[in-house]
C-alpha cells in the first residue's frame, strides 16, 4: 500500500475535475484553521472542502480520487485522537450539510446528513417522542457523521448503547468512488469479497472482536459475523473515515423512560468504586459514571464551593442513572442496588434538581480535568477502555504507571462501560517531552491489553493510538484491516496515516513542532498561551441562552475563522511560523481577529480558559509598534482622554453640535473610523459627571463611607446613572463620596492594542485607589467592563505591582456591595417584568451571581439573557463591524426584548448595552442603580 505525496499538479488535476470549484479554499487562513481538531497533532492540509450539498460532497469525493488527492472528513473537528486532521483535502460536512431531512415518527428513525449536530437531531426528533441515544459531552457541537466516524458513545451508552448500535443504513463513497448504501446482509461486488473474506478468518474474528463493549479500537469485524447478520453498516462505524465519506445516515431513535432516578455511592478511592461494577449492573443502569475527590476539588476551587453540593461520605462517587416506567419498580431497584453497592454511604435521589446538581459536577470536572493540573495536560491516552469486571484493578495500575513516569491526570469515566478519561502533562514543550509521550502510551497500551482492555472506547485510536493495534491484536487481525482496507480504499486515499499503516503518534506534535520557533523563543509567555485551546469546540455550540457568552461572533457569521477556536489556530500557525509566516503582521492573523469583539466570553466559558481579547490586545500591540496605528485608536482608544478634555471646557455643547448636525457628523464619524449607521453618543454638557455630587445625606450615614469610582463613560457622556447610584447609596445609609481625581484603567487603550498607554492609566489610576483601599473603604463602580480590568487585565499588564492585587479586592459591584448587607432589603418588584442583560465582561469577569441573587430578591420575574449585545466598546462602532454587531444583538439580545413587550424594565449596566438597546431598539435601559432607587 502506498501513500500519496500531494502536489501542486494533483490540486490542478483535482480542480479540473469539478465543474464548480467555489466550494474549495486553499487560503493559507483556511488551511491555518483546519490544521487540527481537538487532538495534540498538527497536518496541514492543501486545501479545504465546505460542500453545500450532498451532491456537491459526492462530486468532490470522486474528484479527489481521481486525482490522487487524499481525503478527510471532518466534522465539528472535536476528534481528540487526530482523526479529522489530514494532508491533501479536508472537507468540513458542518458548515452547510446539516439538514435533518426525515423523521419517521411511527418506526423511530431519522435520515440525516453528516452535518447535522447531534443537539439539533435531539430538538427535531424530541416532539415525536424519540431521542437519538449516543450523547457525548460535545452534544451541542458534534455531528453525527463524525459521531459515527469514530464510534462515539456517551455516558447513556450504557442503557441506548453507541453509535454503532443505532445504525439501520449508511449511504458512502468508498475508496473507489462507488456510492453505495450499508445495510445489513449486503450481496454483490466489494461485498461479497468481503463476505469472503470474513468468512475465512470467523474464528481469528469471534476471539479477538467484540469482546466487551466498549472495545472501539481498529474496525468493529465482530458486526460481519454470520450470526450478526453481516450488519455493514454497523461495521462501518468506528472505522474514522478510511473506508468511505459518509453522505447520508438513517440512525434509529429510542424512547426516554418517563421516570428516573438517580443514585448517589461513595466509596474510599475510585478504584473501590470500580469494583463494584459486578455488584451493580445487574440492576440495570442507563449510566454509571465515576469521579474522585481531586476532580470535586477543581470544581469547587475553579466554580465556587457552591458548585459542589454535599456528596455521601467517601473520596470518590459513582453517579448511577435508573429509568422505567413504574415508580415503585424503580424506587426497589434503586434501594436494592444501594444495598449491594458496597459503599460507605448512598443515596436514592428523586428530586430532579438536587439530581441535576450531582451530575452537573461530572460534567464541569470534565471540563476542567485538562486544565486542573499545575502542567497543562493534553489528550493522547484519552480513553481507554477494560471489560468493567477488571476496572477496579486496572485503575489501581494506571495511577501506578503515571507515577512511573512522572506523570499526572485527573481520571474518571463512563465506569459501567469500563472507559476512563484521562487528560494528561506530557511534557510536549520540553526537549524529549514526544519520547515520554510516545514511551508512556506503549506501556498504557500494554496495560489495557494485559486487562482485555481497548486502546479506545469511544473517541477512535486516530493518530494517537493506532501505532499500538499490534498491542491488542494478532497480527492476523491486523492483516484482516490491511485486506478490508484494501477492498474498500485501494489507494489508500481515505484519511492515510490511520488505523492501517499507522503515521507514528509521537510524529506531527503540534505544541512540540513549534517549541523552538522564533516567536516562540521571543514571546514564551504567548507562545504558551496560544496552546490553551485543546480544539474541544464548545465556542461552536448552537446557542448562547444558557447564559454563556463566548463567542459571539461565530454565532452571527457561522464561520470557523470567527470562533474563539478557529483564531487560536490560527495564532498557534504564526507562532509555528512555518505556514502562516508573517508573525504579528500576518494579514491571515488580522483577518482572524477582525471580528473578535474582545468579549473575554472565551476566558470564563472556554474550558481551557483561552482569553482571546488579551491575545487580540497583545497582538495589535505588536502589529502597531514603532508605526502609526488606524485613525480609529487615536480617537476611539483615547476616547477617555477627549472625554476628560471636553468636561473640563465644558464644550460637550460644541461636541454634541459636531456629531448630531447632518452633514458635518458624517464627516467627524468618516475621520474617527466609526460606520455611518451608527449614531454617536451625547457628551455632557457641563461638567464631569465626577463633579457632581448628587443628593447628599441628611442624616448621619449608619454604615460609614463609601467612595464611588466614576468611569470615563459616565463621567464623559449624558445620563443620569451616578445621580441614582448617589440616591441609593445614601437611602441603604452610607456616605457615599465620588473620586474626583481621573483614575482611568485604560480599558480603550488595552482593546486597541495600546498596552504602554494602558500601563500609564493603570499605574495613575493606582495612585488614586490605592489609598482608599488601603484605608479599608470600599470602592463602588458603575461599568462593568472597567471594574473587570482590575480583576483581570490589570494583574497581567503590572505582574510585579502589588498594588493591583489590593485595589481588585477593594473595588466592587453594586450588587456585592449590597449584597453583603443582612439587614438591608431590595425594594418590592413583584408583577415587573426584567430583561437583564449582563454586561460580557460582567458575566465573564466579574461574575453575575450577585446581581441575580439580589434580583431574585425584588420578586420580580428576571430574564437574564446570555451572549453579548454586539457593540462591546469601540468593536460595533467601528466601520465594516455593524452588520455583525447587529447581528449579534439579534441573536439574543432583541429577540428576547421584543418578546418581553413595551412594559418590560431593560436592564443593563454596560454603557454599550444600553447604547446598543437605544440605536437597534429605541428603548431606554437603565442600571441596577437605577432601578433599585427609583422604587426604593
């Protein structure tokens, strides 16, 4: 079998073939961003494919093909193992196939295309009564396609079983070029060899396949069985893409049991867990999943104790899923599997809510298992697998064998299938770090082999595993692959380099590929943190109205290159140097950043904690330095210091007069970069709204000062959000007493790049707070995003100033400060209706858990929206950003006002949410302040 090397004359030939070639994008930013998927491995393809139909996918198949062209299919690119990463086309099926194209309510099935995402098949099927079974914990991103690629699973696999297991037929392109359709007991051509061939290896195929499970590595031969009924299409899943593209899929569907019950056991260690896997799947789960006590810790520490609800005694917990149609049934079940479970303590847990919490650890552990360590942990041995008899000892040796190493992870796992997660701190930035890799997965491969176990149990052996096939097979099963892939891919065309004649897994690292790059010897620190995003894709989830905000712009435009992901590809390519090698001033980085709205969503909702908006903030930085900068960041980045220089002349007038007459505003909005749509805020008249003092107290104030820090938006533009914060404050009884001094955090400055300016205001404005601090007061703010430099961006642009650390602790939002109040009472609010939006920086930063806690306290009905309203500062204002801005603000933002009617409050502290709400909607939104003092 030989590989194909891609030439310039096979990507001629292969166009030549097609009779539209629009489809294809060989831009060095399209191949940047296809360069890898959720794995640790780099392969930088040719070119990539985002076909807009079916028959344009079938049409540039058989293009490749023809022309000698290797091919990929691609997913979400979630795959961990390197599965969706190749050398000649990538093609993305999500982009534009992902049509639910039937439901057939009464025999429970779909017909999909490979696109479709498995949440969206969910919703599309969930009215007729039925659920697609397999859910991985990339459900809202991941697609059936690829979810069949790789034999995907999920922790109900235990009770709906995987992928493999909810197949009726398959329509592919194989190898050849044949479009043929899967289905059990096929007769004819490549079928019939392949009757043959099973039929003279049935008994190397009943040892060694289908033992167990899970048992997902290399192809699933088990399914060709004469007693299976030579099921091709079952077989087909689990074979990552090397024998044919999937175009069309009929999945079956299942019914949820009406009732469920959770249980809760805690045992000494998780490997005493483990052991009680005998005891406890004769009562028949639909999930069994596993944790300890280190991954509990990471939550409460990462997400707030709160996260983490009491737990039954023990440092490890399984988490059991019961389901049926009877209640006492199930409630007997449930007590009978607690009374044989072994555990120092367990529960039976029937309130939905309670239940949601304890499972709701599981799935922030992991998340954060990859980031939890002191060394960034990778994917690689991802997801072994062991009969669940032998797990309790196998966890017992893996642990050992990491200590051997030196090595670290956080396991835990779907432990009623035997499959453990494990993301682990290989040394990938080090010299040697690929041959502790490489070393490392040769003796876990032996130690799952030695338990009958499974290099795989549900995220595919890709580049990372399949080097170690011959540890878990003979080699006359390994020349069964060679022959099946012979039949099916003669050309060995379809993702080479996987499951047969391997690519080496220590070979094409992408963090290792560029530890000596010039960039990377020059900015570690960046370099580093460029490698956050492990490519797992949650910024492409459907939707944002689960009160995330990352990341806003992929929402609007759909595209790769707009996710939080698709720019850390990117980055990571300049940082490499050797594709996109322009470094800081590579036209493919500006393109990719363009319409990043330096939300900082990524920071808090990205699992790996990827801050775009510093990225994006140092890389203007860099791009800008020693040459002059757009118009746009003179007059939107120093917009704080025109501000200031208006108030003090009291020429908001002639300001106003400026941007509000016809004619002469376009002109001014022409020179400062800002879209002609975009109408221009009001300066205030007088003067600086620091200088206004507001009501005072008449009486003495009961709970002593407290100093109000004004933000430049406030102090420069009209509005009367201080005049009610003042009202407020002196009505719960302090003394409030405004800075009067210019205490700019440089906010402007660090979202346009100008990060020396920046540090100038950050240490002027620590002149100023610092001794307030000192003096214990407190300090309130009133914009969101100012506030939030302090417990971010401050810290990182003066690391060595201890300031900093005092001031953040001293500053606080007007819900904390109230908040922390016992005897002070929100005003009654029952029968109002608000839409809250939390400013992204709020919600991302500073956190929104005191302002719902005190909004819940006003009894009125809250809708708290997640996603960013689409200005964010300078972005939406800027020219060539409206459309997208307007977008955004569509996608959550106005929807929801509308439907709250004309008598709904808007609520929003974010000087650009209220001005988006003003210029998209005409409503006015008003602060917290300002609501809580106009009914108090």
């Amino acid at each position: 079998m030989t590989t194909t090397v891609t030439t310039s004359q096979t990507l001629a030939s292969f166009r030549d073939l097609l009779p539209d070639d629009s489809c294809l994008d060989e831009s060095t930013l399209a191949r940047a961003l296809y360069s890898s998927d959720a794995s640790i491995y780099r392969v930088v393809p040719q070119v990539v494919a985002r076909p807009r139909s079916t028959d344009e996918l079938i049409t540039v198949v058989r293009a490749a093909l023809k022309a000698g062209l290797p091919i990929t299919g691609r997913g979400a690119g979630t795959s961990c193992a390197g599965n969706a990463v190749g050398p000649g086309l990538v093609i993305d099926m999500g982009r534009y196939l992902g049509h639910v194209l039937s439901v057939d309510a009464e025999a429970g099935t779909a017909v999909v295309e490979p696109g479709v995402v498995q949440s969206s098949l969910q919703a599309a099927v969930q009215p007729h009564g039925w659920r697609y079974g397999p859910d991985p914990s990339t459900s809202n991103r991941c697609t059936i396609g690829g979810m069949i690629g790789n034999n995907a699973c999920g922790p109900r696999a235990l009770g709906y079983g995987r992928s493999a297991d909810n197949i009726v037929e398959l329509e592919v392109v194989t190898g050849t070029g044949e479009l043929v359709t899967l289905r059990p007991g096929l007769r004819g051509g490549v079928f019939d060899q392949l009757r043959t061939l099973v039929d003279a290896n049935l008994a190397t195929i009943r040892k060694e396949f289908g033992q167990f499970s899970r048992q997902v590595s290399g192809y699933s031969l088990e399914h060709l069985l004469p007693e299976h009924g030579f099921d091709v299409a079952s077989f087909f899943a689990g074979t990552e893409g090397t024998l044919g593209i999937i175009t069309r899929a009929t999945v079956r569907l299942v019914r949820d049991a009406p009732l469920k019950t959770t249980v809760a056991l805690g045992y000494p260690t998780m490997a005493d867990g483990a052991d009680a896997m005998p005891r406890l799947l004769p009562f028949k789960p639909t999930a069994c999943e596993g944790m300890d006590r280190r991954l509990s810790n990471v939550v409460a520490e990462r997400l707030g104790p709160r996260s983490v609800p009491d737990l039954p005694v023990g440092d490890a917990w399984l988490f059991i899923e019961l389901v049926g149609d009877d209640a006492s049934e199930i409630a007997g079940r449930a007590q009978g599997l607690v009374e044989a479970s072994g555990a120092t303590e367990g529960w039976v847990v029937d309130d939905p809510a309670q239940a949601a919490r304890l499972w709701g650890i599981r799935s922030d552990a992991a998340g954060l298992a990859a980031v939890a360590l002191e060394k960034r942990a990778h994917a690689g041995w991802e997801d072994s697998a062991v009969p669940p008899a032998r797990l309790g000892a196998y966890l017992r040796d893996f642990e050992a064998n990491l200590e051997r190493f030196g090595l670290h992870g956080l396991p835990y796992g779907h432990f009623g299938d035997g499959c453990v997660h494990c993301r682990i701190d290989f040394p990938l930035d080090s010299e040697g770090g690929t041959k502790v890799l490489h070393d490392f997965m040769v003796e876990a491969g032996k130690l799952a082999a030695k338990y009958g176990g499974s290099m795989s149990g549900e995220h595919g052996d890709g580049r990372a595993r399949s080097e170690l096939l011959p540890l878990m097979y003979s080699p006359g099963a390994l020349r069964l692959f060679g022959a099946v892939k012979q039949l099916f891919d003669p050309g060995n065309l379809l993702n080479p380099g996987v499951l047969v004649d391997p690519d080496p897994l220590a070979e094409r690292v992408r963090i290792a590929d560029a530890r000596l790059s010039p960039l990377s010897l020059a900015a570690p620190g960046f370099a580093s943190d460029v490698h956050r995003c492990t490519g797992v894709g949650k910024c492409l989830a459907n939707t944002t109205r689960s009160g995330a905000v990352m990341c806003p712009s992929f929402q609007a435009t759909r595209n790769e290159k707009d996710s939080t992901r698709g720019r850390s590809r990117v980055l990571q390519e300049m940082v490499n140097g050797t594709l996109v090698s322009g470094g800081w001033r590579s036209p493919e980085v500006a393109e990719a950043l363009e319409l990043c709205l330096a939300c900082k969503g990524c920071r808090h909702d990205c699992p790996t904690g990827t801050d775009m908006a510093a990225y994006k903030s140092r890389v203007l930085y860099e791009r800008h330095k020693g040459r002059p900068r757009p118009l746009s960041h003179y007059a939107l980045g120093w917009l704080p210091r025109w501000g200031r220089l208006l108030t003090k002349l009291r020429l908001g007038w002639l300001a106003n007069l400026g941007t509000q007459t016809p004619g002469l505003k376009h002109v001014i909005r022409a020179v400062a970069g800002v879209d002609q749509r975009r109408p221009m805020p009001r300066f205030r008249s007088g003067r600086a709204a620091s200088h206004e003092h507001g009501e005072r107290p008449r009486t003495s104030p009961t709970r002593g000062p407290v100093a109000v820090w004004v933000d430049s938006f406030t102090d420069a533009f009209a509005g009367g959000q201080l005049a009610a914060l003042v009202k407020l404050l002196v009505s719960v009884g302090y003394d409030p007493r405004i800075i009067t001094q210019d205490a700019c955090c440089g906010l402007t400055w660090i979202t346009t790049g100008q990060l020396d300016g920046a540090r100038r205001q950050l240490r002027h404005a620590l002149d100023v707070l610092t001794p307030i601090a000192t003096e214990g007061i407190p300090i309130v703010g009133m914009e969101p995003s100012c506030m939030a430099v302090w417990r971010s961006d401050a810290a990182e642009l003066l690391p060595d100033d201890s300031r900093v650390q005092l001031v953040a602790g001293g500053i606080h939002t007007l819900a904390e400060l109230l908040g922390s109040l016992d005897d002070w009472t929100p005003p009654d609010l029952a029968g109002h209706t608000i839409v809250a939006q939390p400013h992204c920086h709020h919600s991302s930063v500073l956190g929104w858990d005191a302002d719902a806690r005190l909004l819940a306290r006003t009894g009125a009905d809250v809708v708290t929206l997640g996603g960013c309203c689409g200005l964010a500062g300078n972005f939406g204002v800027e020219r060539g950003h409206y459309e997208v801005s307007v977008k955004v603000a569509e996608h959550d933002l106005l929807p929801a006002i509308r439907a709250a009617g004309p008598d709904a409050i808007v609520l929003a502290d974010g000087f650009s949410c209220r001005k988006q709400v003003a210029d998209l909607e005409g409503r006015q939104a008003i602060t917290l302040a300002q609501l809580l003092a106009s009914h108090y």
